[in-house]
C-alpha cells in the first residue's frame, strides 16, 4: 500500500516539476491563441440562435432586439378577475403589516 502511494508522489513530482518523462504536460500547444486575445477581438460574424445560419453583425444584432422585446404573452383577463386579484394583493399586503387583522 505504501509503495503505491510512494510511487504516485513520485509521479506527482515528476509532472509539477517538469522533469522526467513529462515535460511541459501543462503548457497549451504553441498554436493555440491566448485567451487575452481573444477577449479582444472583434466579432464579425454571427450566427442566429434559433436555426444557426450565419448573419452579419446588423443583422444579429438586429435579431437580438427583437428577441428581447418578444411578443405580448401576457394573457388577457376580464376586468373583473384583474380587480378581484388586486384585491386579493392588497389584502396579503395588508396582512403582512397588520397580521390579527382580515382573520
């Protein structure tokens, strides 16, 4: 048991120091682009997040919009359930100050 133990810090060592068998393990191939520059890059072209088509940066951006704006989902109730739900509102607002009232 104590062998194997021995023989991983061994292994662990070798890998943190860079020694050994496996230098560099930790180092990102040298054709890789840093993440710093890719933060600053400019994007010029997109692709839509509804079907995955390319669309120019107008485009995208114009389609974002309209994905935030959305359409009018709220349903539409009659005046009277509204007000009976405002009341129902008002009256769990009342209680929550005044708890022995509205027993």
């Amino acid at each position: 048991m104590n062998a194997g133990r021995s023989l991983g810090i061994g292994l662990l060592t070798t890998v943190l120091i860079g020694g050994g068998w496996l230098p560099g393990v930790a180092l990102p191939p040298p054709e890789d682009v840093p993440e710093e520059i890719l933060q600053t890059e400019i994007i010029t072209d997109a692709r839509s997040p509804l079907n995955g088509e390319p669309l120019t940066v107008a485009e995208y951006e114009e389609l974002i919009a309209e994905l935030q704006e959305g359409p009018d989902i709220r349903p539409r109730l009659s005046p009277e359930l509204e007000y009976t739900i405002y009341l129902l509102h008002l009256r769990r607002a009342i209680r929550s100050v005044f708890p022995f009232l509205l027993q």
